[in-house]
C-alpha cells in the first residue's frame, strides 16, 4: 500500500521537527518546508496528499500558498489543513474562502489529536 504524502509547510524547526517525527511514525510519508515559497515548490515537485499549513512565515505566508494554489488545476485534489496559531473568526474564514479544508489551532489541540485528524481526512 502506498503511503500517504503529507508535506508540511511550517518554519518554527521545534514544531516542525516533532510533527514531522509524529506522523513518519503513524506510517506517513513526510517532507517539511520551511516557508511558503519553499512550500510550492514543493508541492510541485512532491504532489502531496494533505499539506498542513502554518499562516504567520517568512518569505510567502501561508494566506499567500492558499492564494497562489487556489485557481491551480494540479492542485484541486490536495487537501489544505491549517494548522496554525491565529485564532481569531476573521482569519479562519479568510483561510477557507481561500481553499483550506479544515483549521486546527496549534494552542487548541495536541499533536496526537492532529495526526489523528490527518488520518482521518486521509481516509475520507
């Protein structure tokens, strides 16, 4: 069976590295970005199945990934998942007019919790 693809687009190396480390180990296949525009690059090259999605980075932010992607064809069967600190109403409805499919507030839930989202979403 093939492993599902997650890229994970995060640039706090703590947090990244311990997601990265939780989902290899729930048998997903991980690559880590560690800004937007390394991001989509990325996920041109990689074609993930599920990328997770810090909002607050350098370079590109991940409002501006969920731009750039949305109109884009190759993209229309990735699933988005923010995952991200920015709590407030305003921020969660602008990510998903802008294609995310779910929101996850970093505070809010425990890395187990996400992975367990993940595979869920992965198996709808």
């Amino acid at each position: 069976m093939e492993k599902n693809k997650i890229l994970l687009i995060e640039d706090d190396k703590f947090i990244s590295r311990a997601y990265s480390d939780g989902l290899t180990r729930a048998g997903l296949e991980v690559s880590v970005a560690e800004d937007g525009a390394v991001g989509l690059e990325k996920m041109k090259s990689e074609k993930p199945d599920l990328v997770l999605l810090d909002l607050i980075m350098p370079v590109k932010d991940g409002f501006d990934v969920l731009t750039e992607v949305k109109d884009d064809n190759q993209f229309k069967e990735t699933i988005f998942v923010v995952l991200s600190n920015l709590g407030q109403e305003v921020d969660i409805e602008k990510a998903k007019q802008l294609g995310a499919d779910d929101y996850l507030i970093k505070s809010d839930i425990s890395m187990g919790e996400v992975i367990q989202k993940v595979e869920s979403i992965l198996k709808n």
